[in-house]
C-alpha cells in the first residue's frame, strides 16, 4: 500500500518483496530523497511497479509499436518492465496496393472438422476466402472442379468445396478479324485486344490543280482503317507548258510608234502579259514651222519629241507674194496678204472617226483641212462579239452558240442583251465546319448539291449554279469538336478539360469558339523578320520578298507573313497625272480627254503614262475565302475574287505567284486563282498607263489542325488522354487504381511522344496504348507529350486530385512525468488530401505530486 501525505522522518512504511527475488526486500519511503542509513534512493516510478522494477531507467521513454502488416506503427512511452503502451495499427487501415498485398495469401477459419481455405489477403488485412462447409461426419470433400470449363483463362471459379479453381476456358479473340489493325475490340472474357483486320482499299481521286500539277483528276486507293494511300497515279495530270524564259520573268510588249514598251512578266501559256502602249498621240500629225519674213511656212509632221520637223521657208520664196494675187503654191500660211480670202485657220477641229468612234482634238488649216490624225482602232475596246462563248462588254451572258440562238432566257438580239440572271453556287453553313460525319443540312445557300465525299482528312461537295452562273467548291474537315476533352479542335480556341459549359472565366462558357487568357496568335510586322505579337521563325530572304512566319502560344495562331524588298528598276506611272512612283517624269502633254506623260529611269526603256480626265476607276469587292485555308497534303489553296471597274481602257486583275497570274476583264465574279502559301498582293489595274485602280492582299495559310513542313501542310498529331475513362480532373484515393489510356491520330513513324506524372513516366507508343495501371500516391498532372518533327508539339494532360477521409489518431499518453508537473501529448491527423502532419500539445498529470518518493534499497 501506498500511504499519501507528509510522515514523521523515521517512519518505514512499506516492505515489498520483489516478484523476481523473494528474498530481496525494499523499502518505499513517503517524500524523502534519502533512506534513514543516508543511502540515495532510485528513480521516480509509479508505486504500482515491483519494487525490484522501481529503478527501470527505460521508464517514460518514447517507443513505437510493432508493425501492422503494411509496416505501420504508432508512437508510446516504456511502461513497468520496459512494456511498451502503444498498439500496432490496424491491417484495415494499410492502403490497399498491390504494394503490400501481392503475393500475401491467409488462412481462412476453420470448419467443425478443423479444416481451411488458402488465399489471398484483403484490404483491410482479412483474408478473402471463407471457411470450408461443414460437413457431418468430417470426411474429406471430393472436390468438383467443372466450373474452370466455363471460366476464362485469367479468372477463377469457386468449386463444390468452397476452393478457388483458375478457368480453363481459352478466351474467343475473333473479334480480331473483323477490326482494324489501329482500334480495340473486347473479346469474350471482357479483355481489350487489338485488331488485325488490314483495312480495304477504296479507290479515291481527286483534281491534279488542288494538288499543284497541272489539270486532269489523280486516282489512288485509300486504306478504309488508317486512311493512308498507295498506288497514286498522276498519270492523267497535264502540267503547263515549259517556256523559255521561264514563266513569271520579265518580258516587254510590242512598241508603239515611237518605240516605247511595257514591262510585264511571261504567263502560263508563254505569252508576255505586257500590251502594246498606245502609240503617242499628234505624232505623224501635221505641222507648220514658222513663217518666213512674207508670212510663209512650211508643212511637217509631229515628232516623238513633240517638235515639228518642217523647217522655215527661205525667204527667197517671197517674189510672188504682194502681188494681190494667191498665185498656185501660195497659201495662207506661205502669203497671207495674198490669200487672205482662203479658209483661216486657229479655230477648233475634229478627226475622223476610228473603228469605234473614237477622235482627235485639233485646229483647222488654211486649205480647210484638220491638222487631227484619226486614232488607231487598236485603241478601241475588245468587240462585243455575242454567241462566241465568252462574256464581253455589257453582255451579262452569251451562249456561245450562233447569233439569234441564245437561250430564253437570253434577248434573241444577243447583240446588247440583258440576259436572265444566272443563280452561282454558294456554300451554306457547313462550309468550312467540322463534323465526325458527312453533313448533311448546311451544304448550299444556292445552287444544288452534290453527293459529300471524304477525301484527306476533308469532306468535299460542290453547290452547283444554274442559267449560266457559277459552281462554288465546299469543304469542312472530318473530325469532331468536343468541348471539355482537354484538346483545342477545330474552331475551339482553348479547352479546359472540363465538361461543356464550364470553361474558366477567361474562355467563353461554350467553349466552341473561345479565346482564353494565355492563348497569342502570332501577328505579322510590317518589317521583315518582325512581330506584333508571337516568336518570329522561319525567316527566308528571297530574290523579291522577305518571308517569315509569327507563331503564336497558348494554343494560338502561326501565320505566314512577307514583306516585298524596295524595286530597284524599270520606271512606273503614278495614279496622278505627270508623276512617277519611280523614275522622272518628262514630256507631259495635256491631251484635251486625257493627259500622257512618260516615266524614264536610265538604263531602262521609257513608259508611257496616261490618265484619262474623266477619270478610270476600279475596286476589288470581295476575296472569298480569305485568309485562304491549305488542306492537308497540300502547298496551295484555292480563292475567289471578284472586282469591277469603270473607264478602265484593259483592265486587268493580277496575282503574282498565283496560277493564273492574272485575269483580263471589265468585271470579275468569283474568279479562281489557285496561291502557294504566303501573303500575296491582288492589284487592279488599267494596262493602258498603266493605272493601279485598287490593291488587296490574301493569306494562302495551313487549315486549323495543320502545320507547314517546309513544303506541304501536313496534319499535327491529335492527342487524347484518358484516366479510368475520364478527361478528368478526377478524384481517388491512396492507393486506388489508375487505368491510363491514351489515342494519337495523325501520326507516323517520327512521332515520339513521352509521359510524365506520379509514377508515370518515359517514352509511350505514338500509336496509342494502355492501360497503364498505376497506383494513386499524390495528386498532380499526367501529361503525354507527342512530337511530330518539324511541328510543335501537341501536350494532353488529366488532373489527378487525392482525397482521404479526416482523422486523427488518438492522443499518446501524457508525458514525460515529473518535469515542473507539465507534459506533452501527440498524435497524427490527415487532411482531406491525405497530407498526414503530426500535432502536439501541452498536459498536465497529478503523477509527479503522487509519487514524490525515491526508491531506498536495503
């Protein structure tokens, strides 16, 4: 017993025998430090441990706790004996990985004849198979295996005595046959294999001009699975003349009669797009030089240099002249005294008329003539020429059949006919969309559809126009827009991995044609090499231009950009009358309708200007598509530009680069040029000058989905991954099960991709793979990371958010005893997610105050 409060000095209170040692007796002394001999005491223990264990120096201290089957422990103090307080944690709460389970097998409870099963460990530390059935007598159970028959390889059944039996049964993998060789198919025991069906080959064709040779259709054969080619055939493809020089060099035209030219450049079918100038008006024209000192002049002809050629009579013509008389060979000019009464001259005339109408200005003779020589018919427009086919003048049609046979809805005059409005083709909605099917509404704003075909990663259709108007090629690209699947597609400006209609706050909540925060399109600067906005790559110095292109970031735009080097070279007429944009100006003549002037620059021919008073004028109305998209496999893309004009003498419309170069003509509606990739100049303008009526510039870039290689556009991987099925994010649990999985399209034999994530790392197939099973430890971001050289890369990524339930063990006890009468208690809590921290805080134990003795050996 154990006797509190404060007792006399020499009382002995307690004798206790040790447990161990009977015969070894000590004493417990209430408050005092030494025994009544003056012998110092033990260590301070509690009174309820053997005396013989009062000295135990292991008392108080930290211990830990035997493990549980995954290695856990818990924190305790040494107790009486050096006993440990602290419990092993439970096998429940291990996490439940392969870990610390695999290859773990139990014993199940025993039946009333003593026997068990064999198997393997549960989560929580409980074995998973159930005792054997009772059985009465206990006589050993003959087991009945037939089950495994019907159980696939892999798996297991539970035979007649409670026993797991493996199946035998060879898993059906026909499925195989029928599917193709880059796609999944489950067989009869629920697993994923892949398939070994080669695909068909379809026969596929398409036009030599999408593809940049020529005219005529390319044929081919198209694996129905993987969508690749073989067997191309450009056979029936005619490619355009070779010429000498080569097409887009410099040419020069005919001259006119003082031998100007215009520079120009040689076209498709190798002729010199340059006209012939118009010969300098009044040159040839006749002229009087000055009169002698009796009035008389001589006749000549105007030069090209704009002076007369006829030189001063000599005076020594004078004799007759004075004698009242207009004698033969005298005439106004030569004696005017003497013929006075001849038709006078300095009073306005006109030319006569050339094949359309057309005149000269210019002042009345003596002998009643007009000093105007009638202008060249080749300064006349193109005849009007209805039923030859082509569309001329007003004409708003012709048939190109015979005069007099136009169609109903023609004039039957067919000579200045208004015809009935042809209807052009018009792509509808669907145009240039996005569709993991062939549309099917949407095709045509007018005209008539034709049959959708897939052909390179696009579906193709035409809207066909009716009563002679136009045709209108339609595309839209084969894929599907999935808003929330983590992938930027089609018209999609950024995804955010989330479900439709939750996008952050910086993209907009339909995700289908938003802009985020982050996301730059690349802009071109007006100086080569340069940017407004995105990273400047590519950089060319060509013979005329500089080219480069703007890439943009955060999923945004590259575009292609170019800036044309200053010329250097033949002279060129300004808009305005007697000015150059290069070269000088000379010799401007004020021709009453129009003014001429000329451009020179030395070392290169003259060019004649003019600018008619009235004024040409001309503008291009519409550029459709623009920019101009380049499908895949391509290097070009086809626009559709159309202009008007008016007072314009040749009008033309011109594209260097583009095929055709230009295109003659008052009027254009919706005429084709097929343009290489790049940034390229339309001008309008009026060969006869030449006049520049008006510009515009067109983008031939790489469809959405697409990059340039350095010769073609070709498709950028699409990369999608997936965990246990999701797009996440995606919550779990320690230890639970990642099923990763992951498609790359558009791939090929140089695309490499690589993951990285918790547990997930290194090279992975470009083709497609998994399930990569990985257990849950950490929340963070799987990303799979595909390249296809020279393309940028192509990141898809899935968020992975741990949660555990919040707890806390309990409170270790308090400790250690006997400093100033204060401890300290511990334990561990985990957040909900699964941050496990340790927490202490401050006790107080009436221990010290108890058990103020010291241990007396005697």
């Amino acid at each position: 017993m154990f006797i509190m409060g404060v007792v006399a000095l020499t009382s002995w209170i307690e004798l206790t025998p040790s447990p161990t040692n009977p015969s070894h007796v000590s004493s417990e002394y209430n408050f005092f430090n030494t025994s009544p001999i003056g012998k110092d005491g033990g260590l301070a223990v509690p009174a309820s441990c053997p005396s013989d264990l009062h000295d135990d120096p292991t008392y108080g201290q930290p211990c830990t706790s035997a493990a549980n089957i995954c290695g856990m422990t818990t924190s305790g103090s040494y107790q009486c004996g050096g006993v440990c307080d602290a419990s092993p944690p439970l096998d429940s709460a291990c996490p439940c990985t392969a870990e610390y389970y695999a290859g773990f097998e139990c014993n199940s409870p025993f039946n009333v004849c003593g026997e068990y099963n064999r198997g393997p460990v549960n989560c929580d530390g409980s074995c998973s198979v159930p005792a054997p059935p009772d059985r009465d007598p206990c006589v050993a159970c003959v087991p009945d295996n037939s089950c495994a028959a019907s159980t696939c390889v892999g798996q297991s059944c539970t035979n007649n005595c409670g026993t797991p039996v493996p199946g035998t049964l060879p898993a059906d993998n026909s499925c195989a046959a029928s599917t193709c060789f880059n796609a999944t198919c489950t067989n009869s025991c629920g697993e994923l294999i892949t398939g070994t069906y080669p695909g068909d080959w379809n026969n596929v064709s398409g036009n030599c001009a999408d593809y940049g040779m020529g005219v005529g259709t390319v044929t081919a054969e198209q694996n129905s699975c993987d969508g690749t080619y073989r067997n191309i055939d450009w056979s029936s493809c005619t490619l355009p003349p070779v010429c000498t020089p080569p097409v887009n060099d410099p040419c020069t035209s005919a001259p006119n009669n003082c031998g100007d030219t215009i520079a120009g450049t040689i076209q498709a079918d190798c002729s010199c797009d340059a006209r012939q100038p118009a010969d300098r008006p009044g040159v040839g024209n006749l002229c009087q030089s000055g009169p002698n000192s009796c009035g008389m002049q001589n006749n000549g002809s105007i030069q090209c240099d704009m002076t007369c050629d006829a030189s001063v009579p000599p005076d020594t013509l004078c004799v007759s002249c004075g004698n009242s008389a207009c004698d033969p060979g005298e005439t106004c000019f030569t004696c005017p005294a003497d013929c006075a009464a001849d038709p006078s001259t300095d009073t306005p005339c006109e030319s006569n008329p050339n094949a359309c109408g057309m005149t000269n200005s210019g002042r009345t003779l003596c002998d009643g003539s007009c000093n105007a020589a009638t202008p060249d018919d080749s300064l006349c427009p193109s005849p009007t020429v209805c039923g030859d086919g082509v569309q001329e003048g007003v004409e708003e049609c012709d048939t190109g059949v015979a005069r007099g046979a136009c169609p109903a809805t023609c004039s039957n005059t067919c000579t200045n006919n208004t015809c009935g409005v042809g209807i052009n083709g018009v792509c509808g909605s669907s145009h240039m969309g996005t569709y993991s099917s062939a549309p099917a509404s949407g095709l045509c704003d007018t005209g008539s559809a034709t049959a959708v075909s897939a052909l390179g990663g696009f579906w193709n259709w035409d809207c066909l126009g009716s009563g002679g108007g136009s045709d209108d090629n339609c595309w839209a690209i084969v894929d599907a827009i999935v808003c929330g699947d983590g992938d930027r597609e089609g018209s999609e400006a950024c995804d955010n991995g989330a479900s439709n209609g939750t996008c952050p706050a910086s993209c907009s909540s339909s995700c289908t044609d938003n802009t985020c925060v982050g996301r730059v399109d690349g802009v071109c600067n007006a100086n080569h090499y340069n940017c407004n906005a995105g990273t400047s790559i590519n950089n060319t110095d060509g013979a005329t231009q500089w080219t480069w292109d703007c890439q943009g970031s955060g999923g945004g735009n590259t575009v292609a950009c170019s800036e044309s080097k200053p010329v250097v070279g033949p002279p060129q007429c300004d808009l305005t009358h007697y000015n150059c944009t290069s070269g000088t100006s000379s010799g401007g003549v004020d021709l009453g309708a129009s003014w001429m002037w000329w451009c020179t620059e030395a070392g290169y021919a003259d060019v004649v200007c003019s600018e008619l008073k009235g004024g040409a004028s001309g503008a291009i109305t519409s550029i459709t598509p623009s920019p101009c998209f380049i499908a895949v496999g391509s290097a070009n893309c086809v626009t559709r530009v159309s202009w008007t004009t008016s007072g314009a003498i040749v009008p033309v419309l011109e594209i260097p680069g583009a095929s055709p170069a230009n295109i003659f003509g008052p009027t254009g509606v919706s005429q084709a040029f097929t343009i290489p990739r790049g940034t390229h100049t339309i001008t309008l303008r009026d060969m006869v000058g030449p006049v520049i009526l008006d510009t515009a510039s067109v983008t031939a870039q790489c469809i959405t989905g697409s990059d340039w290689n350095g010769s073609l556009c070709v498709a950028a991987p699409i990369v999608n991954l997936t965990i246990n099925g999701s797009a996440g994010p995606i919550a779990a649990s320690p230890g639970d099960n990642l099923a990763i999985r992951w498609t790359v399209a558009n791939s090929d034999a140089t695309t490499t991709c690589t993951a990285s994530g918790p547990g997930w790392a290194g090279a992975k197939s470009q083709f497609g793979g998994g399930p990569d099973n990985v257990p849950a430890s950490v929340s963070g971001t799987y990303t799979l990371t595909c390249t296809k050289p020279p393309l940028a890369p192509v990141v898809s990524s899935v968020n992975v958010n741990l949660s555990c339930p919040v707890s806390c063990t309990a409170w270790t006890a308090c400790g250690p005893p006997c400093v100033g009468g204060n401890g300290t208690q511990s334990r561990s809590c985990t957040t909900a997610t699964c941050v496990v921290s340790p927490e202490n805080r401050s006790c107080t134990t009436d221990i010290c105050r108890d058990l103020n003795w010291k241990e007396v050996g005697q």
